[in-house]
C-alpha cells in the first residue's frame, strides 16, 4: 500500500445534508459540515447529541440515508488514511507490541519493517516499557494511547478520537491530550468528540457544537465558546441542560 | 501470531496422512482380513494359532469377529479374504451364490447346553430334544442368541428337531438378545436362563457364577467349523493367493495338530477334522 | 487379582500389547480431533462472521448435528469404505484410518458449533475495531480464531472426549481386530462380553485417568490463557 506523497486526498471531508438513522432512530438531521486542514476541529454537545454517529459516518463506517459524504472531492473512498480512536478500545488478547503489529499488517506493512515501526510507536506514545505486557491488563490511560499507537500505524491523515478522556483520571487526560497535540503538530487532521468544554478550549481550532443530531454553531473555538451566536450554544456554554 | 493454529492444522493433517498412509502400507505387506465368529475369537483360539500361521507361513492375519451370519455378509460385499464359520446350510448357500469357491472343514467341537446348578427343570443328562421340551412345557427362563450365528442357527434347528415351534414375541421365557456368545451368558448367568452354548466359549468364559454343563454329548450337539476362500472371481480384490495359503496351512498335519494341541484350563477346546470324510 | 491390579499389573510391566492398546486410542481420538479441529474451527468461525440468508438454518442444523448417533454414522462409513461400496478401492474398512474417519465425522459438528458460538460472541466485542482497521474477511477469521484460542482449547476438549468414548462406530468400521484396530474402549466392550469384568474395569479405570489427565491439562492451558483477559 503505498503512500501518496500529494497533498491529502482524505480532505476536506464534505457532510452535505447528511441524515443517518440507527435502528429506525435518526440520529443525525440534515447535518452540513466542512472538515478541512489545520489544527483540530472539536465536537462538543450533550449525550446523545450525535457526535459519535457523526465521528462514524465521517470515518465511513456508517452509511447516511440521505445526502453525500465525500472526501477530498470523492465518494465511496475506502478508510486507508482514516484512523478511528473508539472510546473504549477493544484490546487485542495479546501483547501490547503484538497489538501495533497487528495494525501494521493490516495496514500493507512489511514484516521486515514491523518491528522499528512498534518501537518508533512505542516511543511516541510513551508504552515503550510495556511492550511485553499483556494488552487487556492495560489501565484506562494505557489503553488509549496503545489505541492511539495502533491509529498511527496506519499513518492516517485523519485521526477521529471519540472522547478519548472521558473514564481518564486529569493526570492521564493531561498525558493523552499532550499526545493529541504531538500528533496534530505533525500535520494529522485530528476530529475529536469531547464532554469537555475545557479540553475544548485547550484543543480545538473549530468546534462544532451538536444537539439533538443537528449542528447548533460550528466555528473557530474562540467564536463558539466565547462569544456565540445562536441561542442553543449560549445555554449549553452557560452551562444549562439543552432539551 | 497465527503460528499456533497453523501448527495445530499441520499437525492434525499430517497425523490424518500418516494413518491413511500406515494402513496403505500395511495393505501391501502379507495380511489377509478373516471374517469369523466370535466363538473362534472368545475361546482364545486365535491368538494361540496366529502366531503359529505367521510363524510358518509369514501372513499376518487380521481377524474380524462377528457372528456367522455377519461373516458371511460381510464375506459377500467383498471386505473379507477367508471366512471361518460354523453353519453348514449358510455355507452351502453361500459357495453356491459364488461368493465363495469351496467348502474346507477344518475342525469340530460341541455345543453344550448350560443353566443354574439347581436344573429346576431336570434336565441333565445327554439327550439335548428332551431337554428342550422340559424347558418348553415348564417355560423356563431361555437365552437365545438370536443373532444368526452358527450356534443361533443350530439351536434353532434343535427346537425343529424337537417338534417345538418358539415365537419370542409369545413365549415370554424364551429370549433373544441378538448378540454374540459372551453377552448372552452374561444374559443367561445373570437371569438363571438356560443358554446353549459352544463348549469353547463356555470353558473361556470367566462369569460362569454357579452355572454348570447340564446336557452334553448327543450327535445332534455336533458343531463344525468350516474354511471358505471368498471367490476372486466375485470380488477381484480378495488376496486369493495368501488366503488360500492360510486355509491349506490350517488343513495341513501341521496346521491340524496347532489346533489340537489348544488347551484351555486342561481341556482341548477343537477338535481337527479336516480330509475326506468329515461332513 | 483384581482387575485393578491385574490391568495396573499390565502397566508396571510394560505389556506391549496394553500400552499398543493405548497408543492407538489416543492416535485415533487425538488424530480424528485435530482434524475436525482445523476443519470444523475455521467453518465454525466463518459461520459466525457472515451474514448470509438460510444463515439461521445453517446454526441450527450445525447444533443438531452434534447429537448425531455414532452408530449410524458408523454404519454410513462401513458402506462407504465397503469394497462393494464407492469409496472400497482406497482399502481402508477394519483399519485405523477408518476409525479415524468415522470420528472426525463425529467430532467436527461439535467443534465447528461450539466455534461458532464462541466466536459470535467475541465478534460483538471485536466488530467495530476490526471494521475501523478495515480488516478484510479472511484476516478476520483468523484474527477471532487466535484471540479466541483459549476457549476454543474447551471445544476441542469436547470434541476429544467424544471421540475419546466412542466404541460402537469404531467396532463397525474397524472390526475389533486383535493387534491393528483395538482401542481401550473396544476392548473394554470385547472383555465385558467374554465376561472378564476385573480386566475390564481396570482398563476402564486407565481410560478414565487419561481423560482426567487431557482435562487437568486444558484447565492448565485456560489458566494460562487468562493473563489474557480483561
């Protein structure tokens, strides 16, 4: 599988009046979204909100029942530059580095080069110690950033993160999110949904704020939580419950 | 990673191909399959004189025992070289259809019959049509083979002899458990039945618990063992050559003296008879 | 002498008749599991993993088949390997390739549904991700069946001790011959009929350690296999 050195063909990520149901439920309404290059872009919204159904359907795993979502121009474009972090990530019953050279079959890579990929991986996101230990034994904090190791396997261009810190401990949020800001330095696009506003604050570009399966305000970070525009984002930056 | 289900794959395949490749081998090498009956097999007969046919002749003989009526099937489709029965009328029948070239007695011994110590129908003695029809009119408990073997189609030919008719479905005391020689005495010892026996088996079995010969020594109790070559005519797979070798050891002085000289706790359980003259 | 000590009297002894008794149970059983095993685990899998219609059918008819009575599948193979039967030219009625057959036969449908279930469960767990990787068909049976290993050792421990117990089938296709197709079972059935129960309850009481032995070590393996879980 070879890389294509032109500029990404993943972005921007175009949702046009994109409408996804699950099991006779709509989850997302009519939603029109541009993902473009640069620093992160941030969901934020209440539970159930929709920001993990518009995650999957950007990553490609959900299909809308209507509108078109394309990338880069395209539609129907296979996930092979797409990274999905989930917010409970499965760990493979097996090592840790096992787990990364999972991904790095799957992803084409050669078995020769596999083992400098695991370490290089490691190192970056800090499990270099525990390359042997069993994956499912991994804490919380750990277990993230072998997901996210596993993601950069694949060396995508678009990395989604589903509330990565929600179950985290502040010293392992800290630890993830200074990850995040490696990972987008070195020019990932990063989409992430968060609970956070803070971590909102902290991380994002844009933010896009869903409620009720459509978006509310969407903007640079500043903009949304700062100074909003429409009515539903001044309650739900206030701090008030949106019904 | 998957090295552990692949090497389990391998292993599995190669064991299935080692033993389909052990049995081809072993095809090829100097065997024949003997369908017999369990009387031959149960007395121990086999394992004194296999030895001696390998011995002698260098055939590695694999005996597959089952009643005579099953030998024979299974003589018919092909999947047996000797057989080794002791049922005249069923023989005859079979040389007949050509599944089998010929006839060779070989060896004799007797059916005994046997129940409890007690005789609570008087019995003992040595007239086997009388006994039968003791234990008829007193309907005492009987076991019967019921499994179309040689001493199965014996004692049913001994009720016709004694004018009796026997219906299991109606006589409640007569049964038939369809099964090999050891499983009915187990029946028969079990339920205080009588049961007729062959004498081998009756010497060999080890559960005897009380029960004793009650009628031996009529001419009607006489029970011959016979050799048939199965007709490679019929069935070109047979190994028409080492089975006949086989059968001529069997009939030759010395094969006929190996057969005499089996004893079983001091007795001589089969006695030779091959040649002219024998029935 | 007790059969007890009279078939341990064997042992000690080193009867080569006994331990060549032994040796083939357990090459037949053992073989005739291990080929089920890598025919039976990967369809089990690839059951699990495809949604296809009749698919309901196809479960159910694999669990109905794990109650297949051995003697009728033993009587199918005997007129099967018959020389008057379609496949009697390969020679293999009253040897151990037969038996081995007619056990794989039986111990397949345990293993390939016992396979299935677990894997279906553990597909729940695992879809997402493995969709998300893009993870092909074929990559993701052999993905579920490895991390699967663990408990799939107790499916194939189901499956031996099946083929472990199995005496009619075996009888029928390999005729109980003296020194070639004689397992402990079969001689245990032969030894009962000729009335020699000591002998035949000793033998019993080996096959029984045997298949406690098989069993302490697949708890052994599980035990292992729980570094693993969560």
């Amino acid at each position: 599988m070879q890389a294509l050195s032109t500029a990404s063909s993943e972005l921007p990520i175009c949702l046009d009046g994109v409408s996804v149901d699950i099991g006779g439920t709509a989850i997302l309404r009519n939603v029109s979204l541009s993902i473009a290059h640069g620093a992160p872009t941030v969901l934020i919204g209440p539970n159930g909100s929709g920001k993990t159904t518009l995650l999957r359907a950007a990553m490609g795993l959900v299909r809308p029942v209507s509108g078109v979502i394309s990338w880069g121009g395209r539609i129907d474009v296979p996930p092979l530059r797409r990274a999905l972090v989930f917010q409970r990530p499965l760990m493979l019953r097996r090592s840790v580095a096992d787990n990364l050279r999972y991904a790095l079959a799957v992803a084409g890579v050669p078995a020769a080069r596999r083992d400098a990929r695991v370490a290089q991986l490691l190192e970056l996101v800090g499990l270099s110690e525990l390359a042997e230990r069993p994956a499912p034994r991994l804490s919380g904090g750990e277990r993230q950033r072998l997901a996210l190791a596993r993601a950069l396997a694949r060396e995508p261009d678009v990395l989604f993160l589903d509330e990565p810190t929600a179950s985290l401990d502040p010293a392992a949020t800290q630890g993830i999110e200074e990850l995040v800001r490696t990972v987008s330095a070195r020019g990932v696009k990063l989409v992430m949904a968060t609970h956070d506003l803070g971590e909102a604050a902290r991380l994002a570009g844009d933010v896009v704020l869903l409620h009720k399966g459509a978006v509310v305000e969407s903007g640079p970070v500043a903009q949304v939580l700062h100074n909003p525009v429409t009515e539903g984002a001044r309650r739900f930056i206030a701090g008030q419950l949106l019904l | 990673m998957n090295s552990c289900r692949t090497k389990t794959g391998r292993l599995g395949l190669l064991l299935g191909v080692a033993l389909v490749a052990m049995s081809a081998v072993a095809a090829e090498d100097r065997s024949i399959v003997v369908a017999s009956t369990t009387s031959t097999q149960d007395s121990g007969l086999f394992g004194y004189l296999l030895p001696r046919v390998q011995a002698r002749t260098g055939i590695t003989v694999k005996v597959v025992a089952q009643g005579t009526g099953q030998a024979l099937e299974t003589a018919r489709r092909g999947d047996a070289d000797v057989v080794f029965v002791h049922d005249v009328e069923a023989e005859e029948r079979f040389v007949a259809e050509g599944h089998g070239l010929a006839r060779h007695p070989v060896m004799y011994n007797d059916f005994v019959l046997v129940g409890p110590a007690a005789d609570p129908a008087g019995v003992r003695g040595k007239d086997i049509v009388r006994a039968l029809q003791a234990i008829r009119q007193g309907m005492f408990p009987f076991v019967s083979r019921g499994d179309r073997s040689g001493t199965n189609q014996a004692e049913l030919r001994l009720w016709k002899a004694a004018g009796m008719d026997v219906n299991p479905a109606v006589d409640r005391w007569y049964r038939a458990v369809g099964q090999g020689m050891g499983p009915a005495l187990n029946i028969a010892v079990a339920s205080d039945a009588y049961v007729l026996s062959d004498r081998a088996t009756w010497i060999s079995f080890r559960n005897k618990n009380g029960f004793v010969v009650l009628v031996q020594g009529d001419s009607r109790l006489f029970n011959q063992y016979s050799l048939i070559l199965v007709n490679p005519a019929k069935h070109p797979d047979t190994k028409a050559a080492l089975g006949q070798k086989f059968i001529d050891f069997l009939l030759s002085p010395e094969g006929q003296r190996d057969i005499a000289s089996y004893q079983l706790e001091g007795q001589q359980l089969f006695h030779p008879n091959a040649g002219p003259g024998s029935r | 002498m007790t059969g007890g000590e009279s078939a341990l009297g064997l042992v000690f002894s080193g009867d080569p008749a006994l331990f060549a008794i032994v040796r083939l149970s357990l090459a037949v059983s053992l073989g005739a599991t291990l080929l089920a095993a890598v025919v039976g685990a990967p369809l089990g899998a690839m059951i699990a993993l495809s949604r296809f219609r009749g698919r309901q059918a196809i479960v159910v008819a694999l669990n109905a088949l794990m109650g297949l009575p051995p003697v009728v599948i033993g009587l199918a193979v005997y007129l099967l390997l018959s020389r008057s039967g379609p496949l009697g030219s390969l020679g293999l009625l009253f040897t151990p390739a037969a038996m081995v057959v007619t056990q794989t036969i039986l111990v397949l449908p345990i293993i390939a549904a016992l396979t299935r279930q677990i894997v279906e469960d553990l597909w729940l767990e695992y879809r997402d991700e493995l969709a998300a990787m893009g993870v092909g068909p074929l990559r993701r049976v052999r993905t579920l069946l490895w991390d699967a290993r663990f408990s799939l050792v107790t499916a194939l421990l189901a499956g031996f001790g099946r083929a472990a117990a199995e005496v009619g089938s075996i009888i029928i296709v390999g005729g109980n011959i003296e020194g070639f197709t004689r397992t402990m079972t079969t001689t245990i059935a032969l030894e009962t009929s000729k009335g020699n129960l000591p002998l035949a309850m000793g033998l019993g009481m080996i096959l029984l350690f045997i298949v406690l032995a098989v069993n302490v070590a697949a708890w052994g393996v599980k035990q292992f296999g729980t570094r693993f879980e969560h």
